[in-house]
C-alpha cells in the first residue's frame, strides 16, 4: 500500500548541503504498524511528510497504491491525501476557537452532518466524551493529542502517519492512543510512526533505527 523507495532529501546550510535522508527503503501494506526510532533532529520528522506527500524528496519515490505521489500535480497529490492517509501531528494543530466535536469535524466540510456520529463514536473510543465541548486550552496534552488522533481517523484513512504520538504523554495517555493505533493497525490500516519512544515499539510489526541518514532494520 505505502512504498518508499531510495528516498534521498538534503536541506541547504552554511556548511553546504545538509544530508537528512539517504537510500531510505520502505514497504508497509494492511495490518503493519511500522515504527521508527531516532533522536531529535536526525530526520524523523522529515521522513513522515515525504512518506505523505507534504515534502517533495531530492530523490526516489513514493508510491501509494501505485499512485507515485511526486509524479501527480500538487491538486491530484492533495487529492491522494485525502483519501489515504490521516495525519497526527506532534504539536496537535488544533483550532483553539474549536470545542472537542468541531475540532475531530475539521476534515469534512462538505459531508459534515454525516460524519458527525462517527466523530462521536471515536470521541467515545479515545475517552474523550466529558471533553466533548471543551476547547483545547482546556484540555490536556494528553486529551490534546487523543482529540487529533479522532480528527486523523475520522475520515477512514488507509494509512496513519504519526509523528511522535507519546512523545509527551504520560502512561495512561500513551496506552489509550497507542491501543487506537493498534486497532487501526489490526483492522487492515497501516501505521507508519516516528518516536524517541521506546514503549511504542512493543506495538510494532516492524522497527526501524534512523541514524546519520539512514534506515536500520531493528528485532521487534
């Protein structure tokens, strides 16, 4: 479903080019929760808006369902993303004049009364029902970064792309978004997760280490 192949990206320095990503290989079909381990600033996060067609590499491809993304005009690429892949950010990106229900209901501006009991179930699913009319400077981090993993699902992506999920949440808060990764993962999606954290890669199908450029295979 998701294939990266011989992904190469550099960003510009006083140095000269700075070498962020080299011959990055990956493959991820239905019911793979890949995930992705490296220190802050080795590339992590760079690799994930590749992997979505947010960030156009140096080199290589990425193919979803045989649809090479950086090969489509940008309109047909947004397009793409839509339908595909659901996005969860590290900084939540929530619409602080939003309550809970309206921030998960972001995506659908047309459909938006269709998808509304839906958006309920997962806001039900992810603990969040107490919350339901709260705004996010009242909430949480944790009940922050649960309301943006609904918002990524409420749309019924094939693939999720997470970028450090956990990476400041306490235990409880880790397990009940992890346990929505997982289920998404076992229900035929795909995961692809970037994190420092170790705890995520027990949730893992496949791990990889990110380091100096490159992708490591790990044992899970």
């Amino acid at each position: 479903m998701l294939e990266m192949a011989n992904i190469g990206k550099s960003y510009p320095s006083k140095h000269g080019p700075l070498e962020v990503l080299r011959g990055i290989e990956i493959e991820a079909d239905t019911g793979d929760f890949v995930v992705i381990r490296g220190e802050s600033g080795c590339g992590k996060t760079t690799l994930l808006l590749t992997a979505g067609g947010l960030l156009r590499p140096d080199e290589g491809s990425v193919l979803v369902e045989n649809h090479s993304l950086y090969e489509l005009p940008a309109e047909q690429r947004a397009q793409i993303r839509s339908v595909y892949f659901g996005f969860v950010y590290q900084q939540f990106h929530l619409m602080p004049y939003l309550d809970v229900l309206d921030n998960v209901l972001v995506p659908t501006l047309i459909s938006r009364n269709e998808r509304r009991d839906r958006a309920r179930e997962l806001i039900a699913a992810l603990k969040l029902e107490h919350r339901i009319s709260h705004k996010p400077a009242a909430l949480s981090i944790g009940e922050r970064q649960r309301t943006a993993l609904a918002r990524a699902l409420l749309c019924e992506p094939k693939i999720l792309l997470a970028d450090e999920p956990t990476g400041n949440l306490d235990e409880v808060n880790a397990r009940i978004v992890l346990d929505r990764m997982s289920a998404f993962a076992e229900q035929g999606g795909v995961v692809l997760a970037v994190t420092h954290d170790p705890a995520i890669r027990e949730r893992a199908t496949r791990a990889f280490a990110l380091a100096e450029g490159c992708l490591v295979q790990s044992q899970v």
